[in-house]
C-alpha cells in the first residue's frame, strides 16, 4: 500500500521559517518532519511514498537526493580525478516518488494529480507533511479494511493550547494546564482510502480534501472514523514547533515508536 504525503502548500503560519524552505524540511531534531512521518510509516512496513510537491519542492528533491551524502562520512580525493568514498550508509529502504503538482494547487487537487503513481492497488494512505502521532498504522489499516467504507480518517483529541477547567456552577473542580481535549475530534490526518476515491476529486486547482469531496463522501456515509487517543501534535505554528523540538531534546517523543528497532 502506498502512503501518499501532501507537501505542497505555503505555510503561511510558520514563516519564520517557510520563508525559506518547505514545512516539510523544517526540523524536528536533526531531521525534518517529513522524515519523522515517513519513520513511523516504514516502522509499520510501509515504505512506498508518493510525495505531493508544490512550493519550493525543488529542495524536497535535493533533500532526498543528497540523503546519502548528507548522511553519511566521506571521503573525498581531488586527484587524479574527483572520487567520493561512502563511509557508514544510511540504511533507508525507501521509494520514493516525488511528483510536481503545482505551486498553487489544493490538496484535493495534489491527491488527484499523483493517481497515475498509486497503480492498480485498490487501497491508499494520506497525511499532511506537517504532523506527528503514535498512531498505530496497523491498526488503522485493520480498521479501514473492517468496515468497506471508501475512507477512513484518523479524529485526534490535541492538547488544549489554554487550561481545562472543570466546572460546576461557579466553583472550579479541576484546573488542567495544556490537557488533552476530552469532548469532540478533529481531523488528524492519516487517512486510509479506497481507490474509487479519486472520483470525488478533481483536477482543479481549487479542489480542497477537506471541503467538497469530504464532505461529500461524509454524506454518502462512506467516512469512517478511526478514534485515536494517543499522541498527536501538528506543526502549524513557531510555538508548534518549538514544543516538537523539546520533547525530541528530552528523549520524550511519543512519534518515536521506532525507538527500539
């Protein structure tokens, strides 16, 4: 199955530093988020990418094509003639495509630029270049493939950027500072399809996932929702991205799933 990654917009909200790289390269650590996603996937089994790029996808393509030399020692001899000797390689057993699909494309219309790389598979994966989870992939996948929806998308209950109170009448129970939200889900990402999803798609620019054809598949009772209430945690913000970056400092990321491997 292959896991499809939208890493095309702007983000307009993290400027500080997507004024000159793509979210998706913005560190988390030493590494980038995208790797981090693409960590958790592989650590599941599934390794087969298809990268939507758009803004400044140029430098998502060095990345990935440097990746050996960037990470690795060498050796390099200037005579008689340049030579470049590789020492300890990163084991990575990646493919990954990287399709162009425009600098102001939508994300429905990234999704349905890359159906040519899906194949004739019948199931998909998506998520976002910007978030991270310990959601068990596995379990997600078994879950999808239980209920023969078209869709399955991941509702996350994320941390409260302000405290919780517990209320009754005018006396406050229980003060939470940064608690998890207890009532209701978002959408986290990490969606699972089947592949007559990209019928609800089109090739407008326009076309956003999350509006027309979500809403619409909602409607057909073809969304199924996979109830995560573990970790999650996206990167939309500098405040976002400096909370990633200390649990990753302390040893304390939840995403690191892949920790013992």
């Amino acid at each position: 199955m292959k896991v499809v990654l939208l890493c095309g917009g702007k983000g307009t909200r993290l400027k500080e530093e997507t004024a000159f790289r793509p979210k998706p390269l913005v560190s988390v650590g030493e590494k980038p988020i995208l790797w981090h996603i693409m960590k958790l996937y592989a650590h599941f089994g599934y390794k087969d990418f298809v990268l939507c790029l758009g803004y400044l996808g140029e430098m998502i393509k060095q990345y990935f094509l440097n990746y050996e030399l960037m990470n690795s020692d060498l050796t390099l001899s200037f005579t008689p003639e340049r030579k470049i000797e590789i020492h300890k390689k990163p084991q990575l057993d990646w493919q990954i495509t990287m399709a162009d699909t425009g600098i102001e494309a939508m994300t429905g219309c990234r999704l349905k630029r890359i159906e040519p790389y899906i194949g004739t598979d019948s199931d998909f994966m998506v998520t976002y270049g910007d978030g991270l989870t310990d959601v068990d992939i596995s379990k997600l996948v078994a879950f999808h493939k239980s209920h023969g929806c078209l869709a399955t998308v991941t509702g996350v209950r994320p941390l409260s950027r302000f405290g919780e109170l517990d209320v009754q009448g005018d006396i406050v129970k229980e003060f939470s500072e940064k608690s998890q939200v207890t009532r209701g889900w978002i959408n986290g990402g990490f969606f699972v399809f089947r592949r007559e999803f990209f019928n609800y798609l089109t090739d407008d620019n326009n076309c956003i996932l999350e509006r027309e054809p979500l809403e619409r598949l909602a409607r057909d009772g073809q969304l199924k929702i996979y109830k995560h209430r573990g970790f999650w945690q996206c990167m939309d913000t500098y405040r976002d991205m400096e909370q990633l970056n200390k649990l990753w400092r302390e040893g304390n990321a939840p995403w690191e799933v892949w920790r013992n491997e």
